[in-house]
C-alpha cells in the first residue's frame, strides 16, 4: 500500500515568502482564474485535475506544488486527490480572497472580467429557485416539488462536499475565460516541461 503525500496548508504570509519556490496551480473555474489569480498561477479546474495528474506530478518532481482557489476549500480537495497518487503539494489557507485581502499582488489577463464566485453564484441559484418553487406552488400545488428537490440536492451536496449546480453554472457564459487565458492543453505543457 502506497501511503499517501502529505499535504500542507500555509498562510498568506507563508506563501508570500516562498511564492517564488512554487508552481501554482489555480483550481478554480477558468472564468475566476481570469478574474484574477496569484503571480505566475496556471489554471487546473478542480474537475480537471485527473486529466492533469501527470503533468502536476512532473511538475512536483521538480520543486513544490502551491494548490490555490477561493477559499482554500477546493485546493484542500485538490491536494488529497493528488495525495493518493503520492503527489505532495500545499493549499493556501484562505485562498485568493486571504491573498488579496493581506495586500499580496493579483493577476489578470487584459480585458478579463470577474464573475462572482462560484460559491456566491451556487447560493443565488439554489435561493431563487427555492424561492420560485415557494411562489408558484402557491399556484400550482406541485411546483413545490422544485424547493424539495434543491433542498435535497443541497443535502447531498453537503454530505459528498461535491457540488453538480457548481459543475453546470461553470459551463455557463460568464464563467468562461475573457482576454488571454492559455488553453488547458497549453497549461499541461507548461507544468510537464
């Protein structure tokens, strides 16, 4: 049995210090990346992190792994899957939002724009289609059903930590990638060479 790489989570100051050591690696959707992202972070969507395993685990042979989202919560998710391909990488404890708030340099690519993030767009989606299915069962007794079914997959959500709402809202327009944003293809490259 393989025991899995160690994972370690560093403050903003921590990561300031030694930014120049890691690869980053930005796990969020490639329409939050563009909306900014710590220096020199390349763009691996965390439901594309398998695809980029070995190009991550390159990349980790030649200096540490900085894994960096949000919050930090994805980058947590995205630091024990690479553990059990024995692939060592660090999370930033807060992630973009402690980064930028501690005054530490953002990047974003010439004309991008910032969507809201993810978590705030899957809260008014889940709240306005709670809310539709309140209103019209008002009317129509079975549309009920719509708060029921957000509400359980809510749940779920909270007990797997996956998020499907989040999957499809990624795929939507404004979450797509603005100004010049190397491809996936590219950032594999990049991380294995």
């Amino acid at each position: 049995m393989i025991t899995p790489a160690a994972t370690t989570t560093l403050t903003t100051d921590q990561a300031a210090a030694r930014l120049t050591e890691f690869t980053v690696v930005d796990v969020r959707s490639p329409g939050e990346y563009t909306g900014g992202h710590l220096p020199g972070a390349h763009n691996v969507p965390l439901e594309r992190l398998d695809e980029a395993a070995d190009a991550l685990a390159a990349a980790a042979a030649r200096g540490p792994l900085l894994l960096v989202c949000a919050s930090g919560n994805r980058s947590a998710k995205g630091c024990a899957r690479l553990a059990v391909r024995n692939v060592s990488a660090a999370t930033l404890d807060g992630g973009t939002n402690a980064w930028a708030a501690a005054g530490h340099p953002v990047e974003r690519a010439a004309g991008a724009r910032t969507p809201w993030p993810m978590d705030r767009q899957v809260r008014l989606a889940a709240g306005t289609l709670v809310a539709a299915g309140f209103a019209a069962g008002r009317f129509w007794r079975p549309a009920h059903w719509l708060s029921g079914a957000i509400g359980a997959g809510l749940v779920f959500s909270g007990v797997t930590n996956t998020c499907g709402m989040a999957a499809v809202l990624a795929r939507l327009p404004h979450n797509r990638p603005s100004g010049d944003v190397a491809s996936f293809e590219e950032t594999l490259a990049r991380l294995a060479a």
